[in-house]
C-alpha cells in the first residue's frame, strides 16, 4: 500500500523501535533503527580522498560475515518516509545517515543510494576508476554512497538510504522495489511523498 508522511507502513516482523517521518524539513530527520548491541562511535566518510581510513581486517571480516547472512525468511523491511522536496533530498538523506551513526549503526550497514545527481563522495572517488570505487564497496568498512541505477550491483546491507533527487519516473519506480529489496532492517526514503506514493502504488 502506498506510504503515508504522517503514518508510514512500518512492517512490525522486523525488530525496532516503530518509526515515524519527519513533519517538514524543519523537524530533525528519523529516528531509525539502532544496531544491535553498542557500537563504537565511528564517523561519516571525510573528505573525498582516494584513500580513507577503515577499521582493521577482523572487523572487516565481521562485518563481511554479518553482511552476507540473509534476513529471515519472510522479514521485510521497515519503511520510513522523509518529506523533502527534490532539490533538498539529498540533504535529508544525510542527515538521515548521520543520525544513523549517532545513534550507534555502523558505517558498513549504510547504503545512500541517489535517483538524480550522484553525492560528491560518488563523483569524487569514481574520478579514480570503477575498479576502485567499488573496491570500496566491497571492502564493507564505511557508508557506501551509489546511483541508485547501479542498486543492483550493490550488494545488501542493513539500512538502505534512497535520496529522491531527480531521475524519471520509471527510473525511480524501478529504484524503489530495488531498494527495498537491498535493505536488511530499515528502508528510508526522502522525497516528495505524493510522487513516492504514486510511483510506488500498492507494491509496498
């Protein structure tokens, strides 16, 4: 069923606290769901670089591991829905990351995906090549930031982030299902609801 800004479908198999979207852009953005256990206080991606700092192999390898198991039979996703316009989207989908982070989720449960133009990190670390642009993808030890065209050569993690922030119709429709379907815990969408809603339809 579509989604709702004021009562988003929340699926209540999944584990966490029931969430609830931003009023506007002027509340503070979601409060999504925390990791499980403490986590230790990590940061967002610096400044582009083309090469930044990670945690060390075991916690690399950890997190691989804890990546690759499949949600449970049957698990959908919670869906969070953020208000925003297409030129702020963006904006609230970092904000959604950071809150993210401070609530305790680790960088590498963290995929923002883009409908309309990359985020800077994207455009900045694909100036070094594919190769090496999703060499960090597949390091796992940060947030990974995508065109959400490429949704499909991502590979699963816990929260998937989608920034509504240009891009067709048919390009979103099919950005969304895709999304959802690369999210292991919580799905956050930020955009305009009505154009969410009615690209979404009753597939959610």
């Amino acid at each position: 069923m579509p989604l709702i800004p004021e009562e988003p479908q929340i699926h209540e198999s999944v584990p966490g606290p029931r969430v609830t979207p931003a009023a506007g852009r002027t509340a503070p953005t979601p409060r999504p769901v925390p990791g499980p256990g403490p986590r230790p206080a990590s940061q967002r991606p610096g400044p582009p670089g083309p090469q930044r700092g990670g945690s060390g192999p075991s916690a690399q390898r950890a997190s691989r591991d804890a990546a690759a198991k499949p949600a449970a039979a049957g698990a959908v996703p919670q869906i969070q829905l953020i208000p925003a316009p297409a030129d702020g989207a963006l904006d609230a989908a970092e904000e959604a990351v950071d809150l993210l982070l401070d609530s305790g989720r680790a960088p590498q449960d963290v995929l923002l995906l883009t409908t309309g133009d990359p985020h800077p990190w994207a455009v900045h670390e694909l100036s070094f090549g594919e190769a090496s642009y999703w060499a960090q993808h597949d390091a796992r030890d940060d947030v990974f930031y995508a065109d959400a065209a490429q949704v499909e050569r991502a590979a699963s993690r816990l929260v998937v982030v989608v920034a509504v922030n240009g891009g067709g119709d048919a390009a979103v429709g099919r950005a969304l299902p895709a999304a959802m379907a690369k999210a292991g815990a919580l799905l956050i969408v930020c955009g305009d609801p009505q154009r969410i809603n009615a690209l979404l339809g009753a597939g959610v």
